[in-house]
C-alpha cells in the first residue's frame, strides 16, 4: 500500500536519509525502530508531504504521492498520532476530535460531529465529560488517548503513530500499545508506527524496519526479529553500548 | 575584510527576509478571495484584535491627547498663540499621533501575542496536525488573522482619535481655561476629510502590517522556547519599524495631495 523508493532528504550537510527503501502491505503494522535523530519521524512527513524528500519517489496504492492533484482527498485517507498529542490549545476535546468532521469535504452536521467525537473519546476509554474540557486540562496520557481519537475520527485507511508511548509511564504505555493493536485490527488500517520502545514493538508490530544510518539495515515479521542475525538490530534490541551503532551521537 | 563581508551578508540576509515577508503577504493576499473561509476563526480575531484592544487604545489615546495640549499650550504661549490648541490637537491625533500609536500598541499586544500563538503551535506540531487534518495553514491561521486586523485597526484608530481628542478637550477646558463649546467648535472646523481618510488609511495598512509580520515570523520559529521568544521578538520589531516606514511613507502621499 505503502511504497517508499530511495528515499533521500538532508538538512544542510546533516544527511538524514540516504537512499531510504520500505514497503508496507496492505492492512499490516509496520513499526520503524531506531535511534533518536536517524530520521523515522522524517520518513513519515514525506509520505503525508509535511516534508518533501530531495529524492526518490512514494507511492500509495501504486500513485506517485507527488503527483497528487486533491490533496485534500489523498489526506482524508490518513490519520496521525503525534508525538506530543499535537491537540489544538484553543479548541475543547471534543472540537479537536472531530476536526476534521466540522470542515472540509468530510463536514458533518455539527451535532452529529460532537456524537462522534464523544463515540471516539469511548473508544480510547475516555468518558463524555473529557469531550468540553480543554487540552491543558488534561494528563499527558489522556492526551494521547485524544490524539489517537483524532487520529481515527474520520476511519482513515492508513494510520501514522509518533512515539505513541514517548513521556508515559509503562501502565499507560500498554494502554494505548493495546489500543493502537486493537483499533488497527477493529479497522483493518494499514498502520506505521515509529518508536525505539521495544515493548511497543512487540505489541503492536506485524513487520520491523530497522532505520540507521538513513537506511533500512534489517526489515522482516516481527517474530524473526530476535533471530534477525543482523548487528544493528540485535544491538538495538538488546540495548548494547558496543556494536556498529556508535553510543556517542 | 571581514568587516565588509560581514556588511554584505548582513545586507544579503535583510533583502532576502524582505523578499520573504512580501511573498508571504502576497499570498495571504491571495487566499483571502479563495475558499475555504473560516468564519469562525475570523470572528476569534476580530474579537482579540479589535474589542480587546479598545482598552489598551483608549488609555494610550487620552493620555497622549492631554499631554498634547499642554505641550501645545507652553509652546504655543511662547509667540502668543495658545489659542491654536484644538486645531494642532486634532490635527495631530488624527493625522499622526492616532494612527502611529495604535499601530504601536496593536504591534505589542497584536503582533506578539499572534507570534507566540502561531510559534509555539508549530513547535508542538500544531502546524503540521493542522496540515494532515486537510487544512491549510495560510487559510486557517493567517488569513482570519490578517483580514481581522485590516479591518478593525481602522477602527481602533478612529476611536483613538476621538478618545485622543477628548483628552486635549478635558485637559484644555479642565486646567487651561478653554471654552468647552469653543473648543469643540474649533476642532470640528478645522478638521478636514482627508485628515480622517489618512488616518483610517494608516490604520489598515499597520494593521495589516502588524498581523502579517505576527503570522510570518511566528510560522517561520525556530525550535523550543529560544525559538518561540526569538521569533516574538523578531515579529514585534519587524512590525514597529513596518509601521514606522509606512506611516513616513503614506505621510508623504498624503501630504502630496
């Protein structure tokens, strides 16, 4: 579903990727691992266009991304998990659901939006009351729960989780590990998420890419991921200090 | 060499932010006619810019209005000409000081808040939450923002100029003994419309001003709270010195007329 060609993208002399190459499958939970700062979160903003790539082409459902006339539409089709929630300060919960339900080509009623977004809310196990409190009023972990509701309020075909579990402790970690599962499998979205959690990658991962360097060292079914015999895989896995990821970035 | 070099790029770099900030207008200029419209959003910023303002513009106006009748008075009792208090109050508040010190106080209150707004939105991803959820940036931020601000400034001039008026009128008929009838009489009169037209016109374009180098530089941060603070900054001088060179700009035009 998901096709990214050699991918390369630099920030001045700093090559984030250098010839980037994944595959994601229809309907299947790709989880991307590596180090901070070797380029997952980069990797996904050019395939949403947030970034555009220096080079190399993306395809979804075999369409260049570039060459996407309705933007709009190609959108609609995506929902994001950021890692910092991303909410809007100014809007209350239920609003920031139901976003892109209250414009746009996928405009509801606005009644009829706020019973979705409270729906939603329910889904990541947050009660009505969140739905007219306002961000900051929140914890970080109900936040993120209100990010995952936006991020499937409109029933994307492709969904994209930034450091889901990034700042959490690990009883909500595996709150929303097992939220993201269920609702990927609920939906039959395609889903790729970036972590370097390794308790997150088993619990929500159908395939790994392992990212480093700026391309992918190891990619494979999340059951061979302990046999891999790959060093960069087995270094990150096992959270060694020696091997050919250098400790010192 | 050094010294020159580090001019050039000195020089380089303020045409290019210059040339930056005129495309960012032009296209903001060019989707306020293209929809999507967020009535919403636009209401929210006539709201900040304009009613929330009215306090901070009244203050400033009728402070300044007082002290220009004295400062008019002393001077003019030097060669006898006390009398012309109303006159150069009016003509003063309404031609010059009204339309600079609203344009000053929104560049504070407006530019920076819009600023820190729009930055710390793109450095907790806001910006880009706003992009995957098939909004436009430009549309939704900026383009309320700026049109609100063309639009009420004006306003907020035309009431700074009143207030500046009356606060001539209560220092003058209030301490220095001027007929309040008189006073009123005086001013009316030497008014003219193009006195008013120029401050309305003043009052749009540092509106437009203020709120464009708000949503520019704060769309522009950099990263973390130095980034948010820096591009505050940058938004809230870039403003003032726009102001500034509009006002001796239009001031100019409307002299020539």
């Amino acid at each position: 579903m998901i096709k990214m060609e050699n991918i390369h993208k630099s920030f001045g002399s700093n090559h984030v990727l250098r010839g980037l190459n994944l595959d994601v499958p229809k309907g299947t939970s790709m989880v991307i691992i590596g180090g901070s700062g070797t380029g997952k979160s980069i990797a996904i903003k050019c395939v949403l266009g947030l970034v555009t790539q220096d080079e190399g082409t993306i395809y979804v459902d075999g369409k260049d991304a570039a060459d996407t006339t309705d933007r709009d539409a190609f959108l609609a089709r995506f929902g994001m998990l950021f890692q910092g929630a991303a909410l809007f300060d100014s809007l209350p919960v239920w609003q920031n659901v139901a976003f892109r339900l209250l414009r746009g080509s996928l405009k509801r009623p606005k009644e009829e939006a706020r019973d979705i977004a409270i729906e939603k809310l329910r889904r990541v196990g947050l009660k009505p009351d969140v739905a007219d409190r306002l961000p900051a009023e929140l914890s970080g972990g109900m936040q993120k729960r209100v990010g995952l509701a936006r991020a499937i309020a409109a029933e994307p075909e492709i969904i994209f989780f930034d450091e889901p579990t990034t700042g959490l402790d690990p009883i909500m970690s595996g709150v929303i590990n097992d939220l993201i599962r269920e609702i990927v499998v609920e939906m039959g979205a395609t889903a790729m998420t970036i972590t370097h959690d390794m308790t997150s990658v088993r619990a929500i991962a159908d395939n790994i890419a392992m990212l480093h360097d700026g391309v992918i060292q190891w990619t494979g079914p999340v059951a061979d991921m302990d046999s891999s015999g790959n060093p960069y895989l087995e270094q990150f896995v096992h959270g060694r200090a020696e091997g050919p990821i250098e400790s010192v970035r | 060499m050094k010294p020159i070099a580090l001019l050039g790029r000195t020089v380089l770099g303020l045409l290019a932010a210059i040339g930056r900030i005129a495309l960012y207008g032009i296209d903001a200029i060019s989707h306020v006619v293209r929809p999507p419209f967020y009535g919403r959003e636009f209401a929210s910023a006539l709201l900040n810019i304009g009613w929330l303002s009215l306090p901070v513009v009244g203050l400033t106006a009728v402070f300044t209005g007082g002290a220009l009748a004295l400062q008019i008075y002393a001077g003019g009792s030097r060669f006898n000409a006390e009398a012309v208090v109303p006159q150069i109050v009016a003509v003063g508040m309404v031609r010059e000081l009204g339309p600079v010190l609203v344009g000053l106080m929104i560049a504070a209150r407006v530019t920076s808040s819009i600023a820190a707004e729009i930055a710390t939105m793109k450095v907790t991803e806001q910006i880009d939450a706003l992009v995957t959820l098939s909004t436009h940036p430009m549309k939704y931020l900026t383009v309320p923002r700026v049109l609100a601000a063309t639009l009420v400034v004006p306003l907020l001039v035309g009431v700074g100029d009143i207030i500046g008026i009356f606060g001539g009128y209560a220092v003058a008929t209030g301490t220095l003994g001027f007929n309040p009838a008189a006073y009123i009489r005086n001013t009316v009169n030497f008014l003219e419309p193009l006195d008013v037209i120029s401050s309305l016109t003043k009052g749009a374009v540092f509106g437009f001003a203020a709120a464009l180098m708000g949503c520019f530089h704060g769309m522009n941060s950099g990263r973390g709270a130095m980034g948010v603070g820096r591009a505050t900054k940058t938004a809230v001088e870039g403003a003032a010195i726009l102001i500034l060179a509009a006002n001796f700009v239009l001031t100019g035009v409307f002299f020539s007329l």
